[in-house]
C-alpha cells in the first residue's frame, strides 16, 4: 500500500469510517497569482508581460488586457492592480488600488 493511500485508511478509521482526501492546495485563479515586480503589463489570459514596449507584447496570450508600463519618476509602490502610487506613507498607500503588491524603494 502505497503512503498516501495509508494515511487515507488511516484517516477514515480514525474519522469513522469517512474516507478524508486532501489533494493540496486548489489551484490559484490567474487573477488572483502575485504581480512579478518586473511586470509590465498584464495579458487576456491572465499571465504577466515584462515586455519593454506595449506593441507586441502578449502576443500570443490574447493580446494586452492591461497595461502598466515602466514605473513613473517618483512612484514609490506598485499597487496590486498594477498602478503606481507616488505616497510617501505606507498607510494608505494604494487604498483604493487593493493594496500594496510590493515597495519600489526602501520603505
């Protein structure tokens, strides 16, 4: 008996009787996946573009269905849904915008 099958047996006798699976964790919709710090852009199909100019990028991923370009001159955050924010406090900081995705500079 292989072991992940005996930890189901075992599961279901000390359960009783129900048998328990646990496969993981369930998938992560591409919507939901953390913005890679280099992104760009981000495509129909839900993958990232670190693409350097909006023509052609994504190609082949349904076209651009965002698109973010390379951060402005003072911004200081990249907020989850792909814009910047210039603010100087972390509180706040893309409030509006779902929240941080990561700090450009030491903060």
């Amino acid at each position: 008996m292989t072991r992940p099958l005996r930890t189901a047996v075992l599961l279901a006798l000390v359960s009783g009787g129900a048998l328990l699976f646990r496969a993981g964790p369930a998938p992560v919709a591409a919507s939901e996946t953390a913005m890679p710090a280099e992104a760009t852009g981000r495509c129909q199909d839900g993958t990232w573009s670190t693409a350097a100019k909006k023509k052609g990028a994504c190609s082949g991923h349904g076209g651009v269905k965002t698109w973010f370009g390379k951060p402005p001159k003072g911004a200081t955050a990249r907020c989850k849904d792909g814009t910047y924010s210039k603010s100087q406090e972390s509180q706040g900081a893309c409030s509006q915008h779902g929240g941080v995705a990561f700090w450009l500079k030491a903060h």
